[in-house]
C-alpha cells in the first residue's frame, strides 16, 4: 500500500506512473490523449493507462494507496471536478474525474493543477529541493508558470503563476488567449507554430513541415523544433530566438517582483533543447534582471518527462493544497 | 511612551509624524531633503523635523518609544545602515544613520525600505486592511511595489517588488536604471520629466515647464502634473496616457503571476492624480488580465501622503523583518 499512481494529463499525451515511499518510479506508461469523444473517453484512457503502469510495477491498480491527476483547464480540488480544459476533447463543462476514476480503479483520486504539481515535484524532489522560493518554468505548447515560496506553493485566489501572460511588449503579437503582446504569444509552441505556418504560407523557406509530415505529425513537436534546428533551418531558429527573447523578459520581470532563489525550467520544449536553451534563455534574461549582482540559479527541470506525474502522485496522502512542502518526504 | 516616531525619508522631502497605540497621528512635520552635503546633513534634517513633529503633539522627541524610517537605498535593519542611496546627496557608501539619530535622539532606531513600510501601512491600516494580499504600486519618481501575502510582507531575498523594472516592452525606451522597457521608463516621474524636457527641446509646445518656474521649483512634481492636465496641456496628457498604458500592462503582469486580492494605487503621482487615474489604471489594466472574471480591488492608498511615516512608525516595537499584519494591531 506504500505506492501510489500519478498521471500528468495533457493536451497530446497522458504520461502514467507508479512511484513508491520515496517517490522512486516503479512503472510508467504513455499514450496519446483521445482527440474525439468527451470527458468519459479520456478518463478512460488514464484508467487504462494506470492499469498499466501498475502491471508495469508489479501491482494491481486497485493496490495503490491513491491516484493523482494533474490536469489542465478548472481544476476544482475539493469536488474532484475538472472544467473548461479547452485543449482535452468536447470538455466545456464541469466533469467529476476524481469520482469517476475512484469507481473506476477503486483507489481514493485527487486532482491537481498540472502546471502547479509539476512544480512541486521540482520543488520537492527535482532542481529545486535546495531552495526555499522558486518558479516553475513550463515551456511548451503554453509557458506556464508554478511559485514556490517559503517551500509552500503559492496560489493565490486559485491561479496565480500565469507566467506565460506576462505581458512583454504592449501592442505586440496576438496570444492564443486572445490578449496581446503576452509572453506565450512569442514563446508557446503552440504560437510558434501558428507563426511558422503563417511565414511558410507567405513562402517563408523551411523544413519545419516536412519533418512533420515525415514522422506522421500533424502538429510541431518539441522533438520536431530541435530537429529543424539541428538542420540549421533559419525559421526554426528565427522563433525559437523570439521565444528565448521573450522568455528572458518574461522570467525577468517575474524575478524582479517575487527576488525567488532558483527558476527551473521544464516544459516540452524546456526538456527537449535542454542545456543550451537554459544558458540562453538566462544570458536574455540577465541584461532586464534588477538584481544583476545576484541572479536566482537557473536551473533545468531534473525530473524530465516524468516530473508532471510524479507531482500528481504527491498529491496523495496530503492534506489539501498549500500544504508545506518538505525535500524528500513527499507523503504523509 | 506610547507615542511612536515615523520618517519618511525621500529624494525631495523628508515627511515626520508621531503616533498613538492605534497609530493615530498626534503631529506631522515636513521638510524638503538638503540637496548638498552628506549623509550627516541628511541625519540633521531629520533630527530636526522629528523633534519638531514630537512638538506638534505635545511630546518631547526623547519621550518617544522609538522611531521607525523607512528609506531608499539599500537598507540593513540589522546593522542600521542605509547604503547607495542615490537620490540622497553625497551618499555613496554605508552610512549608519540608526546609530547617528540614537545619539541625537536618545530613543532606539528601526530602519526599513522606503516603499515596504508604505506597503505595510496600506495593508494593516490602509486601503489594504480588508484583503490578505495585495500589492502595492506607489507611483512617483520612479514606480515602486510593495508585495502581502497571506498579510506577511514578501522580500525574496531582500528586494522582491521592482515592480517598476517589470519589463513592459521588449527593445523600449531607456529607463534611469540603464535598461531598456522598464515599467518605470514610462511611467517614472522622473522619466516622464525627462521624456518632456526632450520633446519640449525638440519644439513641442507645453506649459510643464512654465508652471514649474512660476511655483519656484526645479522639478516637475506631482502637483505641476495636474495643473497641466487641469489646463489641457497637450504633451502633459500624451505622457501621462503613456505611463498609465504602461501601468496598466505592468499592473496585469504582477497580478498575472500572484493573483492578489487587491492593488492598491500610491505615491506622489497616485495620491495626487486620485480617483480619476485610478480609474483609468484599473481601464488600462483589465485588457491584459489573465482572470478577468474576477479582476482583484484596485483601490487608492487610503493614508496618502503620510503612509510612508506611519508605516515607519510600525517599525517600533516589532521583532524584525516579515512580521506577520494584523489589522489595527501596528505595534507589539
């Protein structure tokens, strides 16, 4: 009864696992996240998913001490419901997750934010155990954000941590949240790539789609942007050169209010390009940084792929949100 | 020994009061900062001023509990020193201005940062009282920030809340601190003074600088903005229009990433412009915030100019930096 499951859901994938006492993962599983049907498809396929990260650690599901989900959209902890996850298929209203999956797996289910439990998996157990205050840097389709701060996560009145609509230049590019000059507007994937496509129809050069096609994508992954750049193909490094300006801005303007010891950086995008795009993403960052004497550490997210789910599992055992967070005990 | 002193030590005048157990103000005393000589003449000014407070309600200075400052520069309540004030004349190095005034005085000395005691005013007898977090903008020469959470002052690692150094725009005008597209470049005080004397320079017609020259001043203050405005002077509302753009994109910015209940608009420029440009921050604001279903409180500081020195008066008696606010309980 030590192990419990943790599934990062997200808007292409849903990433399983099964980690044990000391958060050591024992079996992980990954499969695409259903792009049709509704909210009982995809809770669906996390059951079969966590069905089979537990095979793949030796366990029955229905053994685990608890299941946690880090989800996108309106994450309502208390009732176990999630709302308004634009990017998860035909899902506008509120759906109760956690009691459908309780039934389903027959272990207790609690929800988190995804972006929220990814950071307290690097606070906890990742790049930022060290440290006392942090910011989670999320780059990927979005750039989301997570704050750390006297080891407990910050909130605020339910979403604080919307780095990726800072704003760093007024009057500038359209966002997909339908603002402008947002930081996510230059550095999310999901705007790079409305961009690359928009250049490329007005006959902009580029291998960006090709890859694509190549690999049976429809969309411009992570792995596809570090292949373009391994291609040396100019458009590819042209947007990813505005999202490290932007991010440098953006990460910026938060140290300068929240002074936070570390800033992780994690995401799709983060993991995937790796240490090099760190080291870039901080000498953009230092010339707007206030306390240029002293900048925080940035650092890479250490947990990868994975972190997402681990910091789902951590959610079980624990009382509530906000609770404290403490460097290698992450269960109660 | 009830009575408490408070300083409010700025680049232009040096605001004194004394306080009662409720923070009540018995006297208030101002005078203009010397603008040559040294970090002694400024101790001088002080001493002066706050003996003359402490005349104005009916007390001896000596009889005081103690005294709190709240100053610019970088401030070590530890040690008592105030060090790189830059707008304070011949203060380069560390000087210990606690020390000095213990002597002069004879009544134990606090010292804190200038805009975090106006920020703690706001939040336990201010505007702020009502909500457990909040920042505070306090506009005038330069754009400072104050940041609550959970009623407890957030410092980071000592400086947290360069709100003026959010960056606002990527690549945009130059701000006094040297970096380009700071909050601040636009909607300092001093930049805008600085923005006015080049397009005026360059042929603009404005009546800023008459309306200085007739009030005997070297310096466009807060007042002089608003006779211009009054007058319809045409550069006078192209830049405010322009710094309170860039408020309302800095403000979001903030409020993007911590999600407080309330902001609470000060400063010289924001006591003095009031309800009309609080209004039109908080217009500016909405376009850029993230939750916009539930903007938070923008309200005015409720304690104007006298929140800097009432807020140092709380320095006294508290057991040092971080204290936790409480409503109407300013003193231990």
């Amino acid at each position: 009864m030590d192990q419990r499951g943790g599934i990062d859901l997200g808007g292409t994938k849903i990433q399983a696992v099964v980690v044990d006492a000391r958060n050591e993962v024992l079996g992980a599983e990954r499969g695409p996240t259903p792009t049709a049907g509704g909210p009982a498809d995809v809770a669906e396929a996390i059951a079969d998913l966590m069905r089979a990260a537990a095979a793949a650690a030796g366990v029955e599901a229905n053994a685990l001490a608890g299941l946690g989900i880090g989800s996108p959209g309106e994450v309502d902890s208390e009732r176990g419901t999630v709302g308004q996850a634009r990017n998860l298929p035909g899902w506008e209203g509120s759906y109760p997750l956690g009691e459908t999956l309780e039934r389903e797996l027959g272990v207790p289910v609690r929800l988190g934010n995804d972006v929220q439990v990814a950071t307290d998996a690097e606070a906890e157990l990742g790049a930022g155990r060290d440290y006392d205050s942090m910011l989670g840097v999320f780059w990927g389709t979005g750039v989301g954000g997570g704050i750390v701060l006297d080891r407990k996560p910050w909130l605020g009145r339910g979403i604080a941590g919307e780095l990726g609509h800072v704003v760093v230049r007024i009057g500038g590019r359209r966002c997909p949240c339908g603002r402008h000059g947002c930081l996510e507007a230059y550095a999310g994937r999901g705007s790079m790539e409305a961009r690359a496509r928009k250049l490329a129809g007005e006959g902009r050069s580029t291998q960006l789609f090709e890859l694509m096609e190549k690999r049976g994508r429809t969309r411009l992954t992570s792995g596809i942007w570090a292949r373009a750049l391994d291609r040396d193909d100019d458009l590819a490094r042209e947007l990813l050169d505005e999202a490290v300006e932007a991010l440098g801005a953006g990460v910026a303007s938060a140290v300068n209010l929240l002074d936070v010891e570390a800033v992780i950086v994690g995401g799709g995008l983060g993991v995937r390009l790796g240490e090099p795009y760190r080291a870039r993403i901080e000498a953009a960052m230092l010339p707007h940084l206030f306390n240029d004497d002293a900048p925080p550490a940035i650092r890479l997210a250490a947990l990868g792929d994975l972190g997402g789910a681990i910091g789902a599992a951590l959610l079980v055992g624990r009382g509530g949100d906000g609770g404290r967070l403490a460097p290698g005990a992450g269960h109660a």
